[in-house]
C-alpha cells in the first residue's frame, strides 16, 4: 500500500492511497469520524438566566461548541465559566477554561443575544468521550472517493478540536488497540 498527502492546512487533509484495500480505509474513515477523544461541554449547570430562551436551550448550544483537545490529555473534566450582561451578544469566546491548553477551538460562534438588563450565569463542564457517546465529541470528519485508476482519495476536515492529521493518527492508533484486544481475547 502507498500513501502520500495531496493536500493539507489547519483544517483538511487530503490522501491518496494506492494498491489498498477498500475495507481497510472504511475501517480508518470510521474512525476518524466515531473513536477519535476529544473534549465537549456535557454537562451545564445555569445559575442565572434572565433572557428570553430556556437553559435547555442555551445548554445545548454550549454543548455543539468545538473544544481544542490538547495531545497529552491530563484532566478528565475542565470547568468553563461564562458571565454575561445585556445588552451583549455573548460568542464563544466569553467562555473561559479553568485549564488554559483546553479552551473553545472558534471563538466567534453565537451562543445568545442578551437584552437590556438581561443576564446570564453558568458553567460548563468539558469531559473526554467519542462520537460513539453523542455526535458533539465528533472530531472530523472523513470521506473517501474511488478513482478509475483503483486509487483511493481519502479526505479528513477537523471541526477544530485537533488538526486532521492528528485525528487520523489516533483513529489509526485506536483501530491498531482494538486489534491488540482481539488478540489477547484469542
């Protein structure tokens, strides 16, 4: 099997993979997409919500937010405050981590408009889980095409939580794990 990198930034990565077998990238491209760890807000506790949608609402806004999951992951949870008075929009970025290497990966997503006088208190919770837990730990996601000439073009675009080579890395690491698993079971 051959594999070279046709092209790749911040965000997306593109492979070519010749003389593979097709099962073997649909294990990677699965794994990419579904056992990759990163960090997302799981758990929101409101303290004060004088706006006009429900906490339900706002949690789960705050719970779609990408998290930057740093290589050597020592925390199992990071604490994200926000505070916020209106008349503000409050983004992303007003969310502040306790650990300054786990913090929000696009710091200008919308999360409220706050009104005259409104207010908002909370804090957020960002725990470790995988896409097989719910799809917001999603690190990326990946796609592949199969070419006339039996060539492969693999495709991964990071939604921001690590680069896309490292997610790919990892998936290849989690799927080389599961092998070592099956084996020891036999």
């Amino acid at each position: 099997m051959e594999v070279a990198i046709n092209e790749e930034d911040q965000n997306s990565l593109k492979l070519t993979f010749k003389n593979s077998d097709i099962a073997l990238v649909n294990a990677i491209r699965r794994a990419v997409i579904n056992s990759v760890k990163t960090y997302a807000i799981d758990t929101v506790t409101v303290y004060k919500n004088t706006s006009a949608m429900f906490d339900e609402y706002i949690a789960h806004r705050i719970g779609l937010i990408p998290i930057e999951t740093p290589e050597k992951r020592t925390e199992e949870s990071v604490l994200f405050r926000l505070e916020a008075k209106g008349p503000v929009t409050v983004y992303s970025k007003d969310l502040k981590s306790e650990d300054p290497y786990v913090k929000v990966a696009n710091t200008n997503i919308p999360i409220i408009k706050l009104g005259e006088n409104q207010e908002l208190i909370l804090e957020g919770k960002a725990v470790l889980g995988d896409a097989k837990r719910h799809a917001k730990f999603q690190a990326a996601l990946a796609s592949y095409e199969i070419k006339d000439d039996s060539r492969i073009e693999f495709y991964v675009e990071s939604f921001g939580q690590m680069p896309p080579k490292r997610a790919l890395k990892e998936a290849i690491q989690n799927i080389k794990d599961e092998i070592e698993d099956i084996k020891k079971a036999i």
